[in-house]
DNA sequence: TTTCGTAAAATCGTATACGATTATATGTTT
DNA sequence: AAACATATAATCGTATACGATTTTACGAAA
C-alpha cells in the first residue's frame, strides 16, 4: 500500500510524538544547528525514558535534522551553504516534475485551498507559521500528482533548510516578492500552464540560493 | 559536517547491524513484501534485545522498505507498480542531475573503477551480488558530483526497486542489454557528453518500466 | 452457519537498571 | 607551562521486566 498522505495515522506513540516535537523546535531555529541532543535530557524534558527518545532520534536522522555517531550522541544536524545549494537543485528538480504531474488534474478544490492559504500567509507575523504554511501551499499543488513519495521527500528537504530561511533571510521585501511569485504560479497552474509555472518555480526557488550566496560572499 | 559518503564511520551499534541485515534481505527478496517482521522474532535471530531491532526498523521504515503502523508491528513494504514507476521517474531526475554535475569532474580514477565494476558484473552469476555491483557502478559515476544527500537519497530508491527487479525481472538477454547500456553511459562520460550520457541513462532506468508496465499488463 | 462476545495468547511499547564507552577533571612528570 | 596518565563523572547502549494493546481461539447466541 505503501506510503501516502492520505493514510490512516492510527494513533502515534511516543517516539513519533517526541520526534514531532524535535523536528518543530529544529524546523523553527530554537534548537541550533551543531547543538547536543542529550538522551537523557530529553527523556527529562517530556518526561518518557530514553528508549522513545532514541527512536526519535534515529527517525530525525534519516530525515537530515540529526546527526548522530555512536556511544557519542546526536546534534542537530550542521548544513553547509554547498548542502543548501545541493537541496535547492534537488527540489527544483523534484516539484518540477510534481507541477508537471499534478497540473493536468488540479481542480477547483484545491484552487480554492491554496488561495485561502494565501490569504493566511498574507496576514501571518509569527515566522514559524509562516514557515508552515509556505509549505502547506506548496503541497496543495503538488497533492494531485499522486506522487507521495516525492513530495515527502520533499518536504524533508524543505525542513532541511527552513531554518536557513528563517534565521538568515526574511525580510519584508522577501516576503512579498515571494507571495506575488506564489500568486503567479497559482495563475500560471490555473491556466495550464505547465512550462510557465515550472519557470515561475524555479524562480521561486532560486531566489533564496542567491541570496545566500550573497551572505557568503560577505564573509 | 552532513551526511556524506566519505565521512569517518566510527564502530557501528547494534542497531545499525541489524538495520544492515535487514536491509540486504529485504533487498534480496529473502524477506517477501508484506511479510510481518516481528520484534521479538527479530531480537531472537540476532540474539539481542527488541531495543536495538526497534531502531533498526524505524531506520528502515524511513528508507521506505518497512511499514510500521504503532501496535500493530512492522511489515516489509509493499511496493505498487505505479509506485514503482513513481521511483523511477525520481531516479531518473536526480540520477540526471548527478552526471550532469560529475562528468565535468570525472577522473581516470573513476573511469578505471566503473571499468572494472563492469567486468565484475559480465562474470557475476550471484543476482544479488549483481544488484549490488550495478548500483557500485552508477554510484562510482555520480560520486564526483559530490552531491552526497542526492546519492544517498537515489540509493535508497534503487534499494526499494532491486526487489522487484531481482524477482520479476532479470534474464540475460536484459542483463546483457543492461551491460551494453553501462558501456555506453561510460563512454558518454568519458567523452564529457553529458547530453548523450543523461539520454543514455534515461533509457536505461526506463527499460525496467517498460517490462514492469508489460508485467501488469498481462495481470 | 454466521455473528458476536469473551478469554487467552501473542505482540508491542517503554520504564528501569546497569554495563560500556566517552568526556572531563585532576594530578604528575617532563 | 605542556604533555601525559589516571580517576571521576557524564553519557550512551541495551537487556530485562512488565503493563498496554492487539490478535487469535473458542464457545454462545442469532
């Protein structure tokens, strides 16, 4: 049956709480990047054992947030400005061919859905909702590709750099240069566009690598 | 630092083995699709505790080869043909990009290794060691990318196919095309065509595709 | 026979405990 | 003071134990 979003969470247990929680406090910059994870810690902080806690972090590993070596712990995971790069070939890359999929079968459901998250982002001030909801958007044109897959993967990758985002990169002008380019890749998804809304992708997605570029170059 | 292929792998913990066997014998097919993976089966065979068995299968379940739902156990995943395709259509965008930023860098060294990777294959008998060996060669070819998270993202997806190219799918007429596609993709390389070298690799990866498509035709 | 309910068995989930490994502190020698 | 050795503390890794949940077996009622 395989992955998909639409399937049936029963309920989560501890690790995938604890692991949601990390993978929040990573995403958002309140955990840094090179900080020490401690198991203990952890375990203390949500007050389970370190077994759950263990599972969390192997799970946040596989997912690019931890790094972990053995018998000597697990730190929120280090990127370096090649590694931003690389994940912002790679999406391109891969909502191109979500776009390319999922054009052809979008309807007027999630037209609407991501206008209204639009609208949302239009008057959010706190970043890390921002942040969410910037994704959210992006997945709603993806969904009707039916490409599960990719667009976890994805998604991972957005979570890799988010708090690149978040902590080096937005300011007012960002933010709305970025909503007129997520307004015109919506026209550019209504009308069918298939080329056009690739293009206006990976001018979207561009924007945030020269900027970082720029912020090397200084240093 | 990052992921990494080069990274130093201190000494592994138990986890991490028996993630490693699981994998090779899911994989190898050893282990069916759908097929319960017990916790206390698994901690028996191995002769260690469910603790370790528990993180190797939420490492594996993050590779996409198991299936856990909480309570209820970890299954070996079940792949459909359209996820199959899915697969398949990633790799040949990230695999795409891999050569396009490694041929430019491609050294002797390289060259000299995917050669013999490829007489290794020609004499190989064992399809489990085969599949190995293919993935070697690809791997050897995309590695001065340098683009470590887009390899190791793409062997995870090559892991989640062998399966059904290992049961479904070789004979030696297709082995032997496989190896001429090799030494073509390998001479594209060399040649520092890097056009050539992607549409040769897209005939490659949609070979498998083709056949699988007819496979499902048939059912 | 089928359906339902209940009891038993199997399996999962995690807290606790403790050995193993690594990091830190302290003192000694050069 | 710097380098090394040793002791101590901190942390990781996992086996054991046991409660919680799910599955299975089995008998009763429809």
């Amino acid at each position: 049956m395989g992955l998909g979003i639409g399937d049936i969470q029963t309920t989560k247990n501890t690790a995938n709480l604890v692991a949601d929680a990390l993978r929040s406090a990573i995403v958002q910059g309140k955990l840094l990047s090179g900080q020490s994870l401690k198991q203990d810690e952890i375990a203390a902080e949500f007050k389970v054992s370190k077994i759950p806690v263990r599972e969390a972090l192997v799970q946040l590993q596989a997912e690019g947030l931890v790094s972990m070596i053995p018998s000597r712990g697990a730190t929120v995971a280090e990127l370096t400005l090649i590694e931003v790069d690389e994940i912002y070939t790679i999406r391109v890359a891969m909502e191109s061919i979500a776009l390319r999929k999922a054009i052809p079968f979008l309807t007027p459901k999630e037209v609407i859905e991501a206008e209204r998250i639009l609208e949302n982002i239009d008057h959010e001030t706190d970043m890390t909702k921002w942040a969410e909801l910037n994704w959210a958007y992006h997945e709603t044109l993806y969904r009707p590709s039916k490409m599960y897959r990719l667009i976890q993967i994805t998604k991972n990758l957005h979570n890799n750099v988010a708090r690149y985002l978040l902590n080096n990169y937005l300011d007012k002008t960002y933010l709305e240069e970025s909503q007129r380019q997520h307004r015109q890749l919506l026209e550019n998804c209504k009308d069918g566009d298939i080329n056009a809304a690739i293009a206006t992708l990976e001018h979207h997605l561009g924007d945030p690598v020269a900027i970082f570029a720029e912020i090397l170059g200084k240093n």
